[in-house]
C-alpha cells in the first residue's frame, strides 16, 4: 500500500501556490523563500522518520489492542468511526496541551512553532522526535477496542484536517470558531505574545478547550508575532529538531541537584536550575522590536534553492513511495542521504546573500553526495540521475549569477519564487 502521504503532497503544494497568489493579489507577503524551504525539509524529515517509527508505534499499539483491550469494537460500524475520530482529537488536546506545558514534550513540537511566517507551509513544518512518547496518549483508545486500522486512519483524518488552519488569508467564520479549530483561533495558537501563549490546543475540535479553559479568542485589533520566544535563527533542520534538547542537555550538566535535573525534563518550557542562567545566559525575545530572521537572498540564489528544493521533493516522495519494498539498510540509507541533502541545502538559506559568492561549494558537495546515492541505489535509475545532473548544471549557472556583484538585487521576496 502507497503512502497516503503521497498523493496528499501535491495537493497541499497546489494549495500553496494558491494561497500565494491570493496573497499577492491582497498585497500581503506569507511567503519567503528559505522558510518555505525549510518547513517543507521539515516535513520530508518528519515523514521520513516515521517510515521507520510508523511500524513501531502502531505495533505497541496494536499490542495493546490484542492483549489488553476491555473489549473488541466492530471495525464496520460506522459509530465505531466517528467515536474514534473524537476520541483522538480528545487525546490529540492532551498531548497537544501538554506538549506546551512539559519541556521534554515541547523539545519534540518546538519544530512545528518554529517558523516566524504562518501559511499553509508552516502546516508541513513537523517534528521528527514526536514518535518518542506520543504513542503513549493514544493508548487508551487500545485498551476501549479501537481497531488498529480504524485507528490509523482517524489519526490520518485529524493529521490531514490541521493542514487548511495555518492561513492568515482565512477571517473570522462566525458559529464555525466556536466549535471547530480554525484558522482564526489557530492563528493565536502560534502567537509568541503574552496573550497567546498556552491556548487552542485543538485538532478538529476547539470544543476542548472551551471544556477545558484554554481558549483565546483572536484579537483584530492585536497584531500576532508568529514563532517561539527564543528565535531558532537557522533554516537547519537539524538545528530545528535538535535545539531544545541540546539546551536540556545542557541544563542538566549545570543542575546542582536530581530535582533540578529532573525538572528540566518535567517542568514548564523555559524553567531552568538554579545559576543555570548566569552560567549560560540566553537571549530574550523584546516583541516591542521584533523583527523576522529574514537574511537577503539574491533572486538568482532563491531560484537555486527552490529549483534544488523541487527534486529533492520528488525524491523524497519517490523514497516513501517505493520505501515498503526496500531493504531496511537501503532505506536506512537512503533516508540519511536526503537528510545530509536537506541540511547542506538549508545552508544556502542560512547565509543568504552573505553567502551568494561560497555557497558553490557547499552546493557542490551536495550535488556530489547526490550523483553518489543515484549512481549506486538500486532504488533509483538513470532518469533520476539526468534530472539530478541538469538541476546541478542550472544550479551551477544560477549561483555563478548570484556570485556576481550586479547579480541581483537583495530581495526579502513577495513570495516562493522571490525569496
């Protein structure tokens, strides 16, 4: 069976594009090029994890199923389907919520709040760690009868509904904000202001936290700034997957004590040990003088970077297609390729126009590593090594342009295509 994802993928890139050009027609920038690029490498990662996680979580749960369920739940009724689809956005609230107010929790979603943008894209932008401990909120659905295959797919269906939420071109829809997640109250789900932090947890259903007490309606007259306090300040997907637990790790080599060590695994994001801040200070984001990680990119420079960007897409759409039929090692390869591909690209977008005269070498390491993976997989063949070969030699021409000292003016971008 073929990776829903698949054919899911195209859709929500054609939805991209749509929602740019609405914007430009509304005179709105929701899209730059780097970001763009490093929220979608952020989904790659995530789906290319879960290639492998996938298979574990839903085993351990239907584990539980078999050996442990109160009782069995018929897999044809059609009240089975819709009560395990609520009773997953309902798990879905608490692991969401908690994922706020639980640092070791908030290590794995940090990643989706990471963009200072908010646009379909951001959607994409998952974790690649979530698969740590998330399985273990969805275990009470095992234990009521919940088949495995019903399941699987609400938990698909809640996934899939959360992608048309992350739009700012989308106003207020009356009744609809009430009792459904949308992008409205969404919006200030991924607000950094004080106001906005720690509510809207909801997947489908805002109704949990009307329940619950942590709904916050948005504010037309409050401008929202999108991100996380304490700015990621990378396009690195790495970084992005890596930070905050680098920075637990580091807090607990500074903690004086097996309290403080554990609650930097247990308490509030942000909470840190006694002297660990003025052993390692970190900076504080003032709102009142924010301003978005946006270094300039030279049009030729975001034109590499989408252009690169688009086949490294069909790869990886290629990679979880046919990743059913691969030898673990293979796929276990491959996937580290188009990991090593993603982070080296993201490099380009971290040095921005800083960069427009060095990044050849970086980009020719890549393109190496690449003609490597495509040479020898036996996934792979010599159409997709032509595709690679006329991108690397576009790509060579490009940044050559980019290099130039009239090679373009700086731009910030309207929107994919202009950085």
């Amino acid at each position: 069976m073929v990776n829903p994802i698949v054919y899911a993928v195209p859709v929500f890139l054609l939805l991209m594009a749509l929602e740019w050009v609405v914007a430009r027609r509304r005179g709105l920038v929701v899209y730059r090029a780097a970001d763009t690029v490093a929220s979608l490498s952020l989904g790659i990662v995530s789906q290319g994890v879960a290639v492998f996680s996938k298979l574990a979580t839903l085993g351990l749960y239907t584990a539980v199923y078999q050996h442990a369920a109160l009782w069995r739940l018929p897999v044809d009724s059609i009240w089975v389907w819709v009560g395990a689809l609520v009773a997953y956005d309902f798990c879905y609230y608490w692991l969401h919520r908690l994922g706020h107010e639980v640092q070791i929790l908030w290590a794995a979603h940090v990643v989706h709040h990471s963009s200072e943008d908010y646009n379909l894209g951001t959607a994409l932008r998952q974790t690649g760690s979530g698969f740590l401990l998330g399985w273990l909120f969805y275990l009470p659905m095992a234990l009521a009868g919940v088949p495995p295959l019903v399941f699987a797919v609400v938990g698909l269906i809640d996934l899939l509904y959360q992608f048309w939420v992350h739009t700012r071109l989308v106003g207020r829809l009356g009744w609809f904000d009430r009792v459904f997640c949308s992008p409205s109250n969404h919006r200030v789900h991924h607000g950094q202001n004080a106001w906005c932090i720690d509510c809207n947890y909801g997947g489908i259903l805002i109704l949990w936290d009307r329940l619950f007490g942590s709904f916050v309606d948005e504010r037309p007259d409050a401008p929202i700034v999108y991100g996380v306090r304490g700015a990621l300040g990378s396009y690195s997907p790495l970084r992005a997957n890596l930070q905050v637990y680098a920075g637990m790790a580091q807090d607990w080599r500074l903690a004086r004590t097996w309290a403080d060590r554990l609650g930097v695994l247990w308490r509030r994001p942000g909470w840190r040990p006694a002297g660990a801040e003025d052993a390692a200070p970190r900076p504080k984001t003032d709102l009142d003088h924010f301003r978005p990680d946006d270094p300039p990119l030279p049009r030729p420079l975001a034109a590499h970077l989408l252009l690169q960007f688009a086949l490294l897409i069909a790869l990886a759409l290629h990679f979880l297609a046919v990743a059913p039929q691969l030898s673990l090692a293979l796929a276990a390869a491959v996937a580290v390729a188009l990991l090593l591909q993603l982070e080296l690209l993201s490099r380009v977008g971290d040095g921005g126009g800083d960069r427009a005269g060095t990044a050849w070498r970086t980009e020719g390491l890549r393109w190496a590593v690449g003609v490597l993976l495509l040479a020898v997989s036996p996934a792979h063949g010599l159409p997709w090594l032509l595709a690679w070969s006329a991108a690397g030699l576009v790509g060579a021409w490009l940044l050559q342009r980019a290099a130039r000292p009239a090679g373009g003016a700086a731009v910030t971008g309207p929107g994919p295509a202009a950085g």
